[in-house]
C-alpha cells in the first residue's frame, strides 16, 4: 500500500531540517536571500498583479519576468533589473515553470544562472531556499531524503525519523526547488531526479509510501557548458527538462552595465566606495576579459590568444570588488588603475606556462600602445614583477 501525502505532510522544520523561523532577517546579514533583499519591489508587484497566477504562485508569469528585467509600475514604483540580457529568455524561463516541465539554465561559467534561479525561486514561491548544491560529493540523499538516525535506531523508519531533502519539501509545499550545478553531481545520483520529474512522485519504500508534488512544484537546475563530459547527463534525464542558454552580454555596454549594478549591491553591503568614481576602470576590465574571451581586439584589427580561464562577468565583478577594496582601505577610496591590476593579472593567468604567454603578448601588443591607458599598463607592469 502506498500513501499520497498532503501539502503538510512534511513539516520542513522537522529534525532541524531548516531553522523554525526562516522569515527573519537580521538587518546585518551579508548577504540577504533575494525574497528578504528584494522584499518591496515584490510586494509592489504583488499588490499590483492583476493578472492570473499559476497554483501557489506568489506572482503571475508576466510580474515575475518584469521582477527580472525590472521596469515601472502603474503606480510609479521602480523595479530593478536582476537580469541584463534577452527578454525573451526570461519569457521562455518563466513559461518552463508554469507548465510541468523542469528548467535547465545552461551558459559558461559567470553568466549569472545562480542568480538568475535564486529570483526566479523568489518570485515565484517566495522562497529560494530550497536549494541542492551540486558537488562531485553529492549524496542521494540530498536530492530525496535522509535519516535522524538516533531516532531511526530508537523507534525504527518512520515519517519521524525521516529528514526531508529540499527537493521533497518542494514537492509537499508546491514550492520551486534548485538543483544547482547539476553536472557536477554524479551520474547515479543525477538520476535519481527522473521518477521526480517524470511522475511527480517520490517513493519511500522503507515506509511503503510515496510523496507526491502538489501543484505549484517544480524544479530549476543549473549547470555550465565547460562540465560537459565531467558527469553528463543521461538522455533519459535531460528529456524532462526544457533546456535555456544563457548567453554572455552582447555588448561592452551591456556588460559593464552588469559589472556596476553588482558592485554597487555588493559594495554597499561592505561599506565600500561608490562605483560611479570608477566606471572608467570598470570599463577597462571588462574590454580586456572581452578582448580575451574573443580572440580579438574591440576594433577587430588584431586577433589574440585567448587564456585558459573563462574570463566571465562573474570574474570581472569580483576583480573590481577587489579593486574597490584596496581603493578603501589603502587608497584614497578612488578606483585607480592599480587596484585592479593585480586581480585582473590572477584572473587572466591560471595557467602560469601558458597563461602569462598571452598575457605579456596582449599586454605589449595591445595595451602598451592604447590611447589613455598608459596608467593602467604601468600597474600590470607591477602587478606582474
């Protein structure tokens, strides 16, 4: 005999799976989940979303891609852009979860699938924290469930002694739950998301019952396209998702668009300087990964070698999160050439044999003779002594 269980049949506080009050949010917390950090633009949203909303959606599918890509509201509210980038891919993301299809964001490295999954969770269940990360170390466990074995061991398998994964809360509360880096997960592992998907159903023969999804479930998993090969995923898994690419910006001006937004969130959780004083070097970082990344010069004259590292938007923030850093703490609070010198140099050169080839080659070739960059070639000069 199996049983279906009921929106409430697992208490997600049970046996300290999650902490009993995840509503709070100290005010210094470093980094708020998306649903707290952005908690105004969605209640704004809310209030204002006429518009028909899928089982247990916080909003419809129409408010959560504006919470995405930001606009106006009728009422004069702002929303911020969490995503820079096609429109039309976060329509066809949002679409995905509304039916009962999973969604697989794909991209290189740095081209923001965590951040987008985290407030795609937020906007629709108002929670993104129902989170599996991907590690070559990844038991099954983490994706269907565990056990409280002192209570095992005391009373036997019981619904007591079980500990719900993330992934069987979801499915219980009709929640959105994120698999993330899912082809770093090993192969037998990844699998054991195919009943999920396939049936909506979770067995759990120690107790000859079964969980199964309410509406409102679904699942975004994240993965990158260097992994490919590392665990890749099975034709009969990759069938239950409805794969979106998330590309790299399009334009220099997209990116360092991208590359100021972040740092000035970042920066004015760590009390760092404003980023406007430094929008000319965040430029500058963002023309060499792209110059890098391509191949080619901006101007297509001049066709280079490219490093080993993927170069990614995410890597740029983070150099410039340095840079801003030592601008504060050892500096004028100014973003200067050599504050991100050195961080640009440990970004490019992963490979120190190969790597440092291309970077002296671009430096000299490229960098030495560009027009008002005289500064920040010195600093790469010392950066790299």
């Amino acid at each position: 005999m199996s049983a279906s269980a009921e929106p409430t049949s697992v208490d997600p506080r049970r046996n300290g799976s999650v902490p009993a009050d995840t509503g709070t949010v100290r005010a210094d917390t470093l980094r708020p989940h998306a649903e707290h950090a952005f908690a105004d633009e969605l209640a704004a949203l809310a209030a204002q979303d006429d518009r028909p909303r899928p089982a247990r959606w916080r909003l419809s599918p129409w408010a959560v891609a504006t919470y995405l890509l930001g606009g106006t509201l009728p009422d004069g509210t702002v929303v911020t852009p969490k995503y820079v980038g096609p429109r039309r891919v976060v329509e066809v993301a949002v679409t995905t979860l509304a039916t009962d299809r999973a969604l697989l964001l794909l991209g290189v490295p740095g081209t923001a699938k965590t951040w987008v999954s985290e407030h795609l969770a937020a906007a629709v269940s108002g929670d993104s924290t129902l989170l599996v990360q991907g590690t070559a170390g990844t038991p099954e466990e983490a994706i269907r469930y565990g056990w409280n074995y002192a209570r095992l061991l005391a009373h036997g398998p019981s619904r007591d002694a079980l500990v719900p994964s993330p992934v069987m809360r979801a499915m219980a509360e009709g929640r959105t739950a994120r698999v993330e880096e899912l082809t770093r997960i090993p192969a037998d592992v990844q699998d054991s998301l195919i009943t999920i998907l396939s049936e909506k159903t979770l067995p759990i023969p120690e107790l000859g019952q079964e969980v199964q999804a309410v509406r409102g479930f679904n699942l975004i998993a994240t993965a990158n396209d260097r992994d490919r090969g590392v665990n890749e995923l099975s034709s009969a898994l990759r069938r239950r998702f409805n794969t979106v690419v998330l590309p790299l910006p399009e334009s220099p001006e997209a990116e360092v668009d991208i590359v100021t937004r972040r740092v000035e969130q970042i920066g004015r959780s760590l009390d760092l300087p404003a980023v406007p004083d430094g929008v000319d070097e965040i430029r500058r970082v963002v023309t060499v990964f792209r110059e890098l990344r391509d191949g080619v010069t901006a101007d297509g004259r001049t066709k280079l070698k490219s490093p080993s590292g993927t170069l990614s938007t995410a890597e740029a923030i983070s150099v410039v999160m340095g840079g801003l850093a030592l601008a504060a703490h050892f500096g004028d609070g100014v973003l200067r050439a050599g504050d991100v010198a050195a961080g640009v140099l440990g970004a490019v050169v992963r490979d120190p044999a190969a790597d440092r080839v291309v970077w002296q080659e671009y430096l000299e070739t490229v960098v030495r003779w560009r027009d008002g960059w005289s500064d920040f070639y010195r600093a790469c000069r010392e950066a790299g002594a």
